[in-house]
C-alpha cells in the first residue's frame, strides 16, 4: 500500500519499522510525523493546568491595554473626520431675502418694512448628544474588531506597532546558561494529561530558530521556560506552589 504525505518534509517518527511493520491500520488514524526543518520553527510548552489562569489573565489584560488604545484612536480618527466634512462649504446657502434681510434701497425703490427681531432659540445639548453618538459609533467599532486584529486596526491609524503577545525566556536542557525568547502564538482552549507532566494546557510559542544553536534543533528537544505574566507580590512569586497546594488539601479535607 502507497500512502503519500501532504505535505514535503522529513519522517522525524522514530523507529519506524517496529511501528509499522506487521501493524493493521485503519482509515485516518496517524501512522507518522513529517516536519520542514527549513520553515519557522515553534515551542511547544505543556503548561501545568493550575498555572494556566495567570497565562489567560495576563493575555486578557494586555488585549484591555490594546483596545483602550484602540478605543482612544478610533474616537480621534472620527473626530478628524467629522470636523473634514464640517469644514467642507455647502452649496446653495440661503439667499438675503430667505434670511429675513431687508433689500438695499435704490432709485425708484421703496424702503423696505425691517424684518422683525428673530428671537433666540432654545438651547438645545447639541455637544453632549454629539459625543453620545460619537461614543455609540467606537464601540461599534471596537466590538467588530476580534483581539487577533487588534494590533493591525491600530498600527492602521496610529502607525504605532504595539505587541500582542505574551513574551516567553526558555533555556534548552543541556545548556542552562543561554537565554533565548519567543513570543505566545497559542494557548490550547482545554487541558488533557501528558505524560509524566500530568494534567496540562499545550502553549505554542513563536521563536527564531537562527538563535538556537544547530545541535539545539532537533524535534522534541526538552526546554524550561518562564511566561512573563507581570508583577505580583514577593511573597506570592516564592510560595505560590505552596499557597496552591494548601488550596488543594483543604478543599479534599473540608
């Protein structure tokens, strides 16, 4: 049987042969990996499930940091908009008579009777219904806009470049001195249990691959990283593993 890949790469399943050799298979079940080593390369990282809420957390609030912004751009740029088309001349403006203007007199012209005073119309919030409906017009807006587009929507109209990702420092086992980084792509919508590592959250991480060295390039190589998720107390950074096990016993003893 001729089974072709979908795509072009290397076999980087180990033992193929004790794997394949004698083994019945049915229709869709995975027989082996195939990878390009020549395109970007990712980490995977198997995030231990009762850490994961400070990965989200931190995302959640670095997506607020960039939709406030994008809140604050959005108003400005339809401010600018709304002034171009105030500025704008109108044609046909009203003539002296339909103003309520007397004629000038002339030769053979009588005066005209004055136009009786205009009295002042009522004041009306012209400025506070205006910016209501400028406030209801950007959050329109900046709900149409998902948290992936963010960061474009706002180099759009600001021409800033703001970062959307979570930055990661990993070390590659075997060569704990070199510092290397990466940026968030992914994190997995559940948790499932791996191995030895337990009940964990897939977290793909974005790295360059020209930084690692060619010995470091090998699928499955093992990694230790660290997500910068902001600051906490001391305290809290030192124990935390031990506050959250104390959680855990006495959430089983009452």
């Amino acid at each position: 049987m001729e089974v072709r890949s979908p795509v072009a790469g290397q076999v980087i399943t180990w033992d193929l042969y004790n794997r394949l050799n004698q083994r019945p298979v049915e229709r869709g079940q995975l027989l082996l990996q195939i990878a390009d080593p020549e395109n970007e390369w990712q980490l995977e990282l198997k995030v231990p499930d009762d850490r994961i809420g400070h990965v989200i957390r931190a995302q959640n609030a670095l997506y607020g940091t960039l939709r406030e912004r994008l809140r604050a751009a959005l108003r400005d740029d339809l401010r600018r908009k709304l002034g171009e088309k105030a500025a704008v001349p109108q044609a046909g403006g009203p003539s002296a008579e339909s103003a309520g203007l007397a004629p000038a007199e002339g030769p053979g012209l009588g005066a005209a009777p004055a136009a009786p005073p205009l009295e002042p119309a009522p004041e009306k919030p012209v400025a506070a219904e205006a910016e209501a409906g400028l406030d209801q017009e950007v959050e329109t807006a900046l709900a149409a806009v998902p948290d992936e587009q963010l960061r474009e929507r706002i180099r759009e109209l600001t021409g800033e470049d703001m970062e959307d990702r979570l930055k990661v420092e990993f070390s590659v086992f075997g060569d704990p001195g070199s510092k290397h980084y990466g940026w968030i792509r992914e994190v997995g919508r559940y948790a499932e249990v791996r191995d030895e590592e337990g009940n964990t959250v897939l977290v793909k991480v974005d790295i360059d691959k020209a930084d690692l060295k060619p010995e470091h390039r090998r699928h499955g190589t093992t990694v230790t990283a660290k997500v910068a998720c902001g600051r906490r107390a001391l305290g809290y950074v030192l124990f935390h593993g031990a506050i959250a096990w104390f959680q855990k016993l006495w959430f089983r003893l009452f």
